[in-house]
C-alpha cells in the first residue's frame, strides 16, 4: 500500500514538473491521473489497490459515526425516564480478529460507543468481555458488534 501511495505521489510531481506548473491545482490533477493510471494497472500489483482500503476506512469512521449517535440517543432516552429502566450485564464476545491492533481497535471502538464498555480481554485474545448498560439477549448483542464494527476492521485490514 505504501508502495502505491508513494508510486502516485511520484506521478503527480512528475506531471507538474511536465506541465511546469508548481500550483496545487497540478499536483491533484497529477494524483487523479496517477490514481487512474494505479487503478488501471491494480491487477500487476501483489496488494490490492490502496483506495480500496482507504474506502474501508472511510466506511469504518462513518459506521462508528452513525453507531455513536443512535447509542448516544438510546443512553439518553434511558437516562431520561424517572425508573430508568437498565438491564446491565457482562458478557463474552468471542472475536475473530488476530492481530494486536485489530483487537484494540475493536475495544476501542466498543468502549467509545456509550452504553458499552469492554472490561477485559481474555490471555489468547479471542475474547472480549464487554459490560453493557441495557442488555437484552446475548445472540443479539453479539450479533450485533460482529456485523458492524468487526466486520468493517476485517475489510479494513484483509486483502
């Protein structure tokens, strides 16, 4: 991936040192003829083409947008009502993410997420056990995490 960025930078100067032109307008026109031009040639690579990844994680940060709102406004509306109605609990997520940086994103983003919290990890890392503030089935809630946050760090970080 790196290679790529590097390969498309390089073609964005070389275009404006042809076009003997040094405004940023030049440089984006030669990045977007670059990113063309890798895009063309994606098949010759051993990666995949590099925008795909940055569209995971642009697709990443706009789920965790989305899932902090509507948790934030299901927090609120439990916290508004006079009973508060609350249901805690802790439970186990088994996880299929392997590396170190997968996992602590994923804790990250599970305890960043309010309501939710991840209170430890198990020694293997193939656990995750998280603290919920309204708990109603554990299918469910894992159902849940797994289709959304763990699903879009593996297409993040899977070829």
């Amino acid at each position: 991936m790196a290679f790529q960025i590097l390969l498309n930078v390089l073609i964005a100067l070389t275009w404006m040192f042809l076009s003997v032109s040094f405004k940023p307008t030049t440089f984006i026109v030669g990045y977007l003829l670059g990113l063309l031009m890798l895009f063309m040639l994606r098949k010759s690579f051993s990666s995949r083409f590099y925008m795909d990844r940055v569209w995971a994680v642009i697709k990443l940060a706009s789920l965790f947008l989305k899932e902090l709102l509507l948790s934030n406004f299901s927090v609120l509306k439990l916290i508004v009502q006079p009973t508060m109605p609350i249901r805690p609990a802790i439970f186990a997520m088994p996880t299929v993410l392997e590396q170190d940086w997968e996992i602590t994103l994923l804790s990250s983003l599970i305890t960043l997420t309010p309501g939710t919290v991840v209170i430890d990890i198990s020694d293997d890392n193939k656990t995750l056990f998280i603290h919920s503030i309204d708990f109603e089935d554990i299918d469910e809630a894992v159902d849940s995490i797994r289709n959304t946050f763990e699903k879009a760090i593996l297409e993040v970080s899977r070829s």
